[in-house]
C-alpha cells in the first residue's frame, strides 16, 4: 500500500519534466529549486541508462531487432554493434559524456541563486533529449579503436570504482568496530 501511495506522490512531479507550465496548472509540484528531487531525477537518469545497457546484453536481442523490416539490412544498420557488449559501451558513453558535460557546465557553481543553478534543477524535458541524442549518436561512431579505447578507459573507471568501493568498507568496518567497542 506505501508503494502505491509513493508511486502517487511521485506522479504528481512528473508533469514538471517540461517545465513551469504544467506546474502553474497543478500547484502539487515541488519547487524547480529543491535538490533533493534534482538528485533523485539524476538517479533515475542513471537507472534508465543502466537498464537499456542491460537490456542491449539480453541473449536473443539480435533476433529480436532482425525482425523489424528493412532495421538490419545491409547498408542501413549493423545489428552486430548495436548488441551486446559494444552496445553496452556506447550506450555508457552516452550516458558518460551527458554528465561530463553537465559537470563541465556546473563548475565554480555556489548557490541556488546562480543562473546556472536553474539549468541544473530544471528543463529536464530537454536534459532527456539531450541524453538520448548523445547516447544515440554515440552508436554512430564509426568502429576504429573506439571500441577498443573506451574498454581500457571502461577498465580503468571500474578499477578505481572498486578501489573507493574498497576504502569506504574498510571505514564502514572500522566505524562499526569503534562504536561497537565504545
């Protein structure tokens, strides 16, 4: 029943995906300036970015796109790329370049009361195309070492992933065991 009532009150925000328009109708929108929904949005940016890399590893996908006419012919579309882990990389490059390019546009950002601060809590209609355009085009990157490139850099983000990763259960455990021993 929780669920349900969350999924509600979750709904009621998502008309204010497209800007201050639909908010001036439905006065139940939170304000464009609170962070905490900035957050969560980024999350679910990032959730749906994962869940279509996963979805391009699912075994019979290439069948599957195949079946739509004139997709995978010969001179329109290589289904090869757009399966399996060559997907998954241009798909997380996408994803990598839209949030590099946010951050770059972010930097020395103090307040809310900065003018880019508003671009970083709203338009988010057009912060979704604008990911879906980057992740798009990247399977239009013609093959070369590309693919190649971004495993090595795809290996070394996955490194220090899990070396922070690493660190912070080692301070996790030692946190526990000093208030344990307290």
């Amino acid at each position: 029943m929780g669920a349900v009532l969350g999924l509600c009150s979750m709904a009621s925000w998502i008309p204010c995906l497209c800007g201050s328009a639909p908010c001036l109708l439905c006065r139940c929108c939170p304000s464009g300036n609170n962070s905490t929904i900035t957050r969560v949005i980024y999350a679910l940016f990032l959730l749906l970015g994962v869940s279509v890399a996963c979805v391009m590893l699912i075994p019979g996908m290439e069948e599957q796109l195949k079946k739509i006419p004139g997709f995978c012919d010969e001179g329109h579309v290589n289904c090869d790329v757009l399966v399996g882990y060559k997907a998954v990389y241009r798909v997380c490059f996408g994803m990598a370049m839209f949030f590099l390019l946010f951050s770059l546009l972010m930097i020395k950002v103090k307040s809310s009361s900065d003018p880019r601060a508003s671009v970083h809590n709203g338009f988010w209609f057009f912060k979704f195309a604008i990911a879906v355009a980057i992740t798009v085009g990247a399977f239009f990157i013609p093959e070369g070492p590309f693919t190649t490139v971004w495993f090595y850099v795809g290996m070394a983000g996955a490194f220090c992933f899990i070396l922070i990763q690493l660190v912070l259960l080692i301070d996790f455990a030692h946190s526990w065991n000093e208030s344990w021993v307290e």
